[in-house]
C-alpha cells in the first residue's frame, strides 16, 4: 500500500480530486492529506472520494495552516461535513493528539481505525500512551530502531524521498536522481505499506514567487524497477521574464527523454501511449504550445508519480 503524504494546496487537492473523477488511483493508493483550510476546493476532494468510495486518511490535527498545532479542526470539520465513514481519521503524534483523540471518539471513531504519523522521535511516550491497549490501523514513520521497537502494526515506511534545492536552475546539477525503491522491499522488511511526500518534499511555505527558472519533475522506473527522478530545466534563467518560455525550454527537454524511457521501458507505453494521463497533458501542452501555469504543472508532477505507482502496485498484486 502506498501513503502518499501532500497538504491542503489547492494544487495538491486538485491532482487527488482529478485522480480519483479518473479512476487513475487503483486500489492500493490510500493519500494522506494535512488541511490547510476548509476551502471549496477542500470539500469538493473530499466529496470526490466520498462518491467514488476511495479511502482518503485525513489529518485532524495539522501542523501548519489555519488550525496548525490547535484541536478546533474536529468540530470545523464536523460542522462543516459531518462526514467521518469515509475517512481513515489521521493523527500526528504531537501535543494536540490526546485533546483530538478524545473528540473523534466521541463522535464514535475506534483507535483501532486511527492511522498515526509518528514522525518525530520526541512524541514516542505519547503514541506509547494513546495507544498503550489498542493499537492504531496503520503508523507512519520513518525506518528508525527506536521507532521499530514501539510500532507493532500496520507499520507504514515514510520518508521524505525528494531532495529539494534552494532555487529551480541547481536541479540542473544533478538532473537524474535516485527517488526510492521502498516499493520493492517493503513487504520483505516487515511493512505494510511505504509513503512519502510525492515530489514536493517536506517544506511547507504559505506563498509563492516568480521563479527565475521552471522546472518539470517525472518521477520513473528504470529496467530494475527502481524510481528515480528526472529534472526538466529551463535555460534563459537570467531574470523572471517570459516563464511561459522557460516552461516550452523545460518541456522540450522533458520530450526528448521520453523517447528514450520509452526505448528502455516500452512494457509500460501501451501501444506507444504514455503511461500516465499527466503525461498525456504535458505532451498536449507541447503539440498546442500552451502553458499551464505553475500549480498546474506541480499538479501534473504530483499526478503522474501516484497514477504511476498506482499502476505498479496493481500490476503486483496481480501477479
């Protein structure tokens, strides 16, 4: 089972609601999401998945955003929705997670449907005691001995796979990078799934700004089946001017190698198509020389690794 961990951007929440309208997720992808707020866009996921009877994990208790580190996101959100069958209701192990606890109990959640995220060594005692009886449904952490100790279910690997630069022009330095192989090992390691934060990484900034280079990032799996990452840069990084051209420089490199995945890959292009509807999009946005914006390109990133991995891991399970 794959955790892939994303907040409450709107381009996050749109990648999951397009993924799930599609039909794109499979049935061994259950998202992670961190509220940042009960906007519109919010709801409109979250309904999303309602109707098409997806598992989402949903954090009641997020660090960052409008109800970061308080216990009020509960009662927002239960007067907001009311919705609870739905949702695998998510902690993270910090000092609002007993005052959480006990409300989504009282509204009849068991422990034993909680999925947790102990990803801070600091809050063990706290897990230790929440959940000292019942054991939780599933606990995301990374792969720590100390952690390993205490976990003795539905233990989920998750790391932050994605290594981020200060500014877009350095992922040139490196443009083909290991991302992970936890997909292949994990089971054999004692897991029952694995997670991480897709190809935006860990770092949460409230606000954006004009970048002096674009970058495309695709995840991919080499002949070994690992994932790996490859970046897409722009070349007339000089000033801010003009993205809408840097984007054309970095998609037309991100064209170029495609052919080259599909010579070494060609099981995963179905008749010579591209293996992921995102790729479908980056290719019609090179045919039509339109430009999508910025969100909507991280969108595209964020969609194609999770229908990707979606994809494997239903191919697995068929074997």
């Amino acid at each position: 089972m794959y955790f892939p961990y994303l907040r409450g951007r709107q381009y996050e929440l749109l990648a999951l609601k397009e993924l799930a309208k599609g039909d794109l997720l499979g049935s061994h992808v259950i998202p992670v999401v961190e509220p940042i707020k009960l906007s519109s866009t919010f709801e409109g996921t979250l309904r999303t998945f309602f109707d098409v009877k997806l598992p989402l994990a949903l954090i009641f208790n997020p660090a960052v955003g409008d109800y970061a580190g308080q216990d009020a996101f509960v009662d927002a959100y239960i007067q907001k929705s009311g919705n609870l069958s739905s949702l695998l209701p998510t902690l993270l192990m910090s000092k609002s997670t007993g005052a959480v606890l006990k409300k989504l109990t009282v509204k009849g959640v068991e422990l034993s449907g909680i999925t947790t995220v102990l990803d801070n060594r600091d809050f063990l005692e706290i897990y230790k005691k929440e959940f000292d009886d019942t054991l939780p449904q599933y606990t995301l952490f990374s792969d720590e001995r100390s952690l390993r100790r205490v976990v003795k279910q539905g233990k989920v690997m998750f790391e932050d796979k994605f290594i981020k630069q200060d500014k877009n022009a350095d992922y040139s330095k490196n443009v083909d990078e290991f991302f992970s192989d936890d997909h292949l090992f994990y089971a054999d390691e004692g897991y029952v799934g694995f997670g991480d934060y897709s190809i935006i990484g860990n770092d949460y900034t409230e606000s954006g700004f004009a970048p002096y280079a674009v970058a495309i990032h695709i995840v991919y799996f080499n002949t070994d089946n690992e994932l790996r990452v490859r970046h897409f840069i722009s070349d007339s990084n000089r000033d801010i001017s003009d993205v809408a051209g840097k984007f054309r420089e970095a998609l037309a490199k991100y064209i170029e190698w495609v052919k080259e995945w599909q010579k070494e890959r060609p099981d995963l292009f179905n008749g010579g198509n591209p293996p992921t509807r995102a790729m479908v999009t980056l290719n019609n946005h090179w045919e039509n020389e339109t430009y999508p914006g910025l969100p909507t390109l991280k969108k595209l990133s964020i969609m194609h690794h999770l229908e990707l991995m979606g994809k494997f891991l239903n191919a697995e399970a068929n074997k």
